[in-house]
C-alpha cells in the first residue's frame, strides 16, 4: 500500500522548477514522437536521454526504481508476451510449442523501449511536482475548473490515510479471528471484505473534508475565486518545449538515417 | 456561548445550521429559520466559520500557508491581501512554524491550531466550536484553549461551542445553553446559573457537569496476578520512514491489573498497544505470551499467532471503532468473536445480549454498526472486545465520547473484567479514567522530530 503515499519532491531539483504544465506538454511531445514510429533506435535513444534526467528529478534511483516497479513489470511482461507470439525469422530457441524466433526478439525490445520511453517522462513529470502546484498549473494555464482541481487534490491528501486504514481494518480482522487462512477463497473473501471496509471509510473521511471545504467556501457560487498562487510560464518553460522538441526530431532523424524508422501504418 | 444538551439533542446539527451547511433539499423536515444578521444563515455564510473535530480530515493542502490561503481564495480576496492575512492568522493562533510547514507532520493539536488560523483568516462574526479539543492530548486541549481565549479577545467574535468535556472550556463562556432533546431551549444563562439550577439533571442526564463527574475509585479486588504478556525493548518504525514510530520499551502485563498508558500524541502509545495485543510486528525486541496466558504450541512471538488464538485470548479496542465493524448488525458485531472462539451460539447470544444490556445498546441490537453515534459505536468496539471474555484487553481510549453515564457504565465492565482476573492495558488522554480504574500508570514521552 506504500504506492499510495505521495512522493514528496525535492523543491530544489531542477526539473521542480518547470511549470507543470510545460512538464505535462514535453512528456506529450516525446509521447507523439514515439507514437509516429515501430522502431528500437527511436525510443533507445530518447530512453537515453531520459534516464540522464534522472539525476535532475533530486530523487534517488532506489526510490522511484520502488515506487514504479509496476511499470518496469508491465514492460517486461509486454516483451515476453511478444518473444513468444511473434513468429518469423530464425528460431533461436524452443521449448514444445513454445518458439523463440529472431523477429520476437526484435519486437520484444522495439515494444519494450517504447513503453519505457513513453512512460519514464510521466514518472518524471509525477517525481517533481507538487501536486498543489500542478492544480493551480492546470487551473491558470488549461483552464481545468477549480472545483475538479482542488477537489482532486484533497482528496489525494486522503490518500496516505486510506493506506492507514487499509493496515488498520486487517490487523481489526485477525483481532477477530477473521484472518484469511490457507485458502485462496478466504483470501479473496477477506479481501473482498477489506476494500469494502476501507471504502466505508474513504466516503467517511471525503464527506468531512468536503464539509470542512464547503465551511471555507469551496465550490461557493457568486464570488469569482482569487489565486494566492502564480504559476506562470517563463521562458525556461519554453525552452524546455524546444528541447524537447529538438531531441525527439534529433532521435527521429538518426533512426531515419539508418533505415531502422518505421510507422505504424505503412 | 457554551451548547449543551444529552447526546442526541442536536446539538453539531445546531451549529451545521448556523454555518449555513444544512441543505434543505437534504432533509426530510426541516422547519424555522436560522438568520444571521437578519439574513438566512445559507447565504450568509462568509459571516460563520466552523471547526471541526478530527483536523486530519479538514486541511486540505500539503502545506500550511496555503491551507489557510485556501479559504480566502475561494471567497475572492484580493491577491495581494491573502499573504498578510495569512499570516495574521497564523500568528493569531501562535502557530509554531512557517508558512512552509507540511501539514502532515504537525501534531493533533498544531492541525488543530492550523485549522483554527484557517477560520479566523476569514474574519468570520461567528465562530463555530464543534468539539475541537476532542481529539487532542492535554496538551494539544491546553493550547487550542488559550488561542480561543486569545482569539475571542482580539477579534471580537462571538463563539458557540460544542465539547464534550465540559471543563475543558467552561472559563472561556459567558453564556451555557442547554438543548432538550425533541426541541426547545431547558435553559439559559450564565454558567454559574445554568449549572446551579440545571446541574443535577444535566448530570444526571448524562452531561459532564464540572464538579459532578461520577469519578469513583475502583479499586482491584484481589493483588496482581501472574505475567500475561511481555514485551521487551519493543520498537517500531515504518517502512522509508527516518526515525522510530516507538522508540524500545519494555511493558508487563499482569492478571488482575489495570494499566493506562498515556502521554502526547504521537508518543507511540497506540503502536506499542497494537504490538502487545500482537497486531503488529515489532521493528525492533520482542512481545511474547506468559505460560499464564496459555498460548498456543508451539510458542512463537504473539506478531505470528493464528487470529482464532488471538480472539479467545485477547481482545483489542481499535483508536477508530469504524476499523473495527466486521457485520452487518450490531448483534452479530458481538457474536462473531465467541464464535470463532469456539462458542455455540446459544452461548455466543447469551453474551451479547448481556454485553447489549449492559452497555445501553439493546435498542439497537438490529441496527447497521455504521449508523450508530461515535460513542455509541466506541461501546460496542469495547463490547466487541470483551465478547470472548479475554484474559488481555488492550484498549486505545474506550471511553471516547462517552456522557457521564456510559463511562461510568465502561468503568465499571472494565473494573470487572480486572476483578475476574483480567489484564487491561488502557491507552487514554482521559486523566477521570486513570484515577477511577489505573494501578499504575506508564506515561510515555514525545519523540524527538
């Protein structure tokens, strides 16, 4: 449940001092530039050049390798189910019906590279917001309205006790004698029981803050809401576009220049 | 003004009206008009400010300067005035640290105190006190008094509010109102007033009248018995986490006694309370079962136990009874420990229907834990626990938003629970219940942040 605990980022990185939203746009661009292509070189290189921003996050590699561990097994998992079911070129391995050929290969670390690439700049993006800072972003800058924005990021702020909760309502159980046993149906039972328990609470706990939030004249109609909060764009944020920009036309062209480029659709 | 009445006269339900948070379109019936400068409190509501009990759940950003700006954005103050009056707050309610400070690392009473500045940035004419001290350690009560104090005298505002532990505020009022329950006003007046001609019936209505707490030493009945449970150099410290939850302690726990557990919040006291009753893994040292205790072989640390060794053995009063409802009914709430236990049902129900009785919840027997009031949801937690008919009870504050008449009720089950040879382990902000019941007191001190 530690994945529901927000990463708390470093003020002083250096991508921390982006506008969110300029984050949230580059990530887009590198997002849209992979899209465009089926190739391994592309998102190799791109992959690169995002792992050496990970210094710049002024989040330890341990850390974000913990909390993302998710990702890196859906990456994995994505590049065997390709190893296995895509056919041609040279076998290189066998097992019965299971066949491990040279295209599989190729697809497996094309697939992986991509999904890798595509997501790294979202983590990124997660590791060195505030997240109070990217609600005013979105509100300022997209327009996002206030009542969703702020309202979301209340509710995150619950989030850290839901995961409380959850610890709390098991150990509750075994204090019962309900704990889950050996077999698999208790488990899943007991489970079952536990979300339903900690939903219980979560609405709980939102009707006290939405409460708390209406007491202070959230979602109050009439009075245009102030900002005591600027989130401007600067000039770094705009040659933060342009880099981003450069870099994944730069990675373009060197995968075009070795005939590896290859669009979806072709 | 000092709002008063038995649980149950609507009182929170007054003062949610008076905040203008009452939705018509909500209520089954709804009649009268609450008018606050002679307009209908709903849109007056910039004129009133609420406070709530539990703060953890009403900030509402990670850090505390724009927690307080949070309300004076939505009620469109200037840009440039929102920093200044940020800070007015903050130092009207003399909180500690900078407008940087994360909310999740203060203390109950310092959120409280935050929440607090968040209100008074708003200026409101109206301020409303829903059992704010509730929560907090005596400490944490202390402090938020004096800012009431320091608030009420600066800014002018009229105050309601609501506690439970009337003593706690009863010098910052100048005027007790007493609620009949099904309407209407039982009196009105000066403390002093209310409280001569009023007191004995609002005490024995339940009400914490001050000077007429129905405290009675209980003393134990027979000398202490053999160790039950032990624990040594107990630590804990959360996962990622840079400084120890519970820093080592060693606690005994013999048959026949009773012992409180107190000190500040964040001490440690529930962490180590969950690790005597083996419901968390210590970090660090060792909680093991005596031979008095008769566990299971072969032995092992009480983290590892089977939860059908546990329920017959010990039983736990969780900090939120909400963590604890396991069924559907309060009824079966009860039945379900013996149960597991080993009980047959003729016995199980025997038991709750005795514990029902006992405890003032037989009206409710049929009805949806979830539904009930916190205090009556804090009795059946301890109901609950005392189902099995334990040899240990480890309980984290069981006489939470009791009136005067339920915790008298509390005292005296857990008071025959040490008689019949039971160890208590009582963790509690509550000093009435450490002088009734405690043979001795562990008081733990606040960690170094």
């Amino acid at each position: 449940m530690s994945v529901l605990v927000p990463l708390a980022p470093n003020p002083d990185a250096a991508l921390a001092r982006f506008n969110p939203v300029a984050k949230i746009a580059a990530a887009g661009i590198v997002m849209v530039g992979l899209l465009l292509t089926l190739d391994p070189v592309t998102p190799a290189l791109l992959l690169g050049l995002e792992l050496l921003l990970v210094p710049a996050t002024g989040v330890s590699v341990a850390v974000l390798a913990r909390r993302t561990w998710p990702l890196l097994v859906g990456a994995a998992g994505v590049a065997v189910a390709n190893l296995i079911v895509v056919d041609g070129g040279e076998t290189l391995w066998s097992l019965g019906p299971l066949e491990v050929t040279s295209d599989g290969v190729d697809a497996a670390v094309a697939v992986s590279l991509r999904v890798l690439a595509i997501a790294l700049p979202g983590i990124l993006v997660l590791a060195t917001t505030n997240p109070m800072d990217l609600a005013d972003a979105l509100v300022q800058r997209w327009h996002l309205p206030a009542r969703f924005a702020y309202g979301a990021l209340a509710a995150l702020r619950l989030l850290p006790l839901l995961a409380n909760d959850w610890a709390q309502v098991s150990r509750a159980r075994r204090a019962r004698g309900l704990d889950p046993g050996r077999s698999p149906v208790g488990h899943l039972r007991a489970f079952a029981a536990q979300v339903l328990a900690v939903l219980v609470a979560a609405v709980r706990r939102g009707v006290r803050l939405a409460t708390a939030m209406e007491a202070r004249g959230f979602g109050a109609t009439g009075v245009p809401r102030t900002m005591a909060r600027e989130q401007p764009l600067l000039a770094r944020d705009w040659w933060l576009l342009a880099g981003t920009t450069a870099a994944v036309l730069a990675a373009t062209a060197v995968s075009v220049a070795v005939g590896a480029w290859r669009p979806p659709f072709a | 003004m000092l709002l008063l009445g038995r649980s149950g006269a609507g009182k929170s339900t007054l003062l949610a009206a008076l905040a203008g948070l009452l939705d018509p379109s909500d209520a089954g019936e709804q009649e009268g008009a609450v008018l606050l400068d002679g307009r209908a409190a709903r849109e007056a509501r910039a004129r009133a400010g609420l406070v709530l009990q539990d703060p953890e759940s009403a900030l509402v950003m990670g850090r505390a300067g724009d927690d307080v700006a949070f309300g004076l954005e939505n009620r469109g103050v200037a840009p440039a005035e929102i920093w200044p009056r940020v800070d007015e707050a903050l130092a009207a309610v003399g909180f500690p640290y900078g407008r940087d400070a994360a909310t999740s690392a203060l203390s109950g009473g310092e959120q409280q105190r935050l929440a607090l500045a968040g209100i008074v940035a708003l200026r409101p004419g109206l301020l409303l006190l829903d059992e704010v001290t509730a929560n907090l350690d005596p400490a944490g009560v202390a402090l938020v008094r004096e800012v009431l104090a320091d608030v009420l005298g600066s800014t002018g505002a009229t105050a309601v509010i609501v506690e439970h532990r009337v003593e706690q505020v009863v010098g910052l009022a100048t005027r007790a109102v007493v609620l009949e329950p099904g309407g209407g006003v039982l009196a009105d007046g000066s403390p002093a007033e209310v409280f001569g001609s009023q007191g004995a019936g609002l005490a024995a209505a339940g009400v914490w009248v001050p000077g007429r707490h129905p405290a009675v030493r209980r003393e134990a009945t027979a000398p202490a018995g053999p160790d039950l449970v032990r624990g040594q150099a107990v630590r804990f410290r959360y996962p990622a986490a840079s400084r120890d939850a519970l820093a080592p302690t060693d606690l005994d726990l013999r048959a026949g006694t009773a012992v409180a557990l107190t000190g500040p919040n964040g001490a440690g006291k529930s962490t180590l309370a969950l690790a005597m009753a083996g419901l968390l893994r210590p970090t660090g040292g060792e909680v093991r079962a005596q031979p008095a205790l008769d566990p299971p072989q072969p032995p092992r640390p009480l983290w590892r136990w089977r939860g059908r060794d546990l329920v017959s053995r010990i039983g736990t009063v969780f900090q939120d009874p909400e963590h604890q409802i396991v069924t559907a009914t309060v009824r079966d709430e009860l039945t379900i420990g013996p149960r597991r236990a080993g009980a047959t049902d003729a016995a199980a129900g025997a038991r709750a229907d005795e514990l029902l009785e006992r405890l003032g919840l037989a009206r409710l027997a049929g009805a949806n834990p979830h539904t009930l009031s916190g205090g009556e949801k804090r009795r059946l937690s301890v109901a609950t626990a005392v189902a099995t008919s334990p040899r240990v009870v480890v309980a984290d504050e069981p006489t939470f938003g009791q009136d005067s008449r339920t915790w008298a009720e509390l005292v005296e089950l857990l008071a025959d629970l040490r008689d019949a040879g039971c160890g208590l382990l009582l963790v509690t902000h509550d000093e009435t219940l450490v002088e009734a019941l405690a043979d001795r007191t562990v008081t733990m001190t606040s960690l170094p942040r």
